[in-house]
C-alpha cells in the first residue's frame, strides 16, 4: 500500500518511492528506489525495465526539508492492513 512520506519521516536504502508531483522530466507512474540515505537528504533512481531509456537517467537527490513543502512523495508499505 503507498503511504504519504512525512518530511520528518526517513527512508531506507532499497524502499520503493514515488512523488505524487512529480518533477516535469518524469511521469508520476515511474518507480524510484532509495539508493543512498544521509541525515539531511536521500538519493533515488528510477526503476525501469532492461529496455527502458530512462535507466540510463542520473540519480536524484531528495532533501528531506523539501518533503511535504515542495513535493509530495509516497512510500511503499509491505506491512499488511489490519481491519
């Protein structure tokens, strides 16, 4: 399930995101997966099948301080829904 990213939320190497405004260069299906986290910032790049030109794409850097201000981003949740 995609959960709302809190800027005062962090990631983790290997977690699923995707911005909810995505930046003009993407469209807002594409998939991005953390590759590198900081205290201040995390990198993402896209995933993308073996064919796809966009894997080619260099990675992006996220501030946490933007989360919530300047973009909007949802994380994947493998956690199952309690009812």
């Amino acid at each position: 399930m995609w959960k709302s990213l809190a800027n005062t939320q962090r990631v983790f190497q290997g977690d699923k995101i995707r911005f909810n405004n995505s930046p003009r260069e993407f469209n807002t299906d594409t998939l991005f997966q953390v590759v590198k986290t900081d205290e201040h910032y995390f990198e993402v790049q896209p995933i993308a099948p073996e064919s796809d030109p966009i894997q080619n794409f260099a990675k992006k850097i996220v501030r946490y301080f933007d989360i919530g201000y300047y973009i909007q981003i949802e994380i994947w949740n493998d956690e199952p829904v309690v009812v």
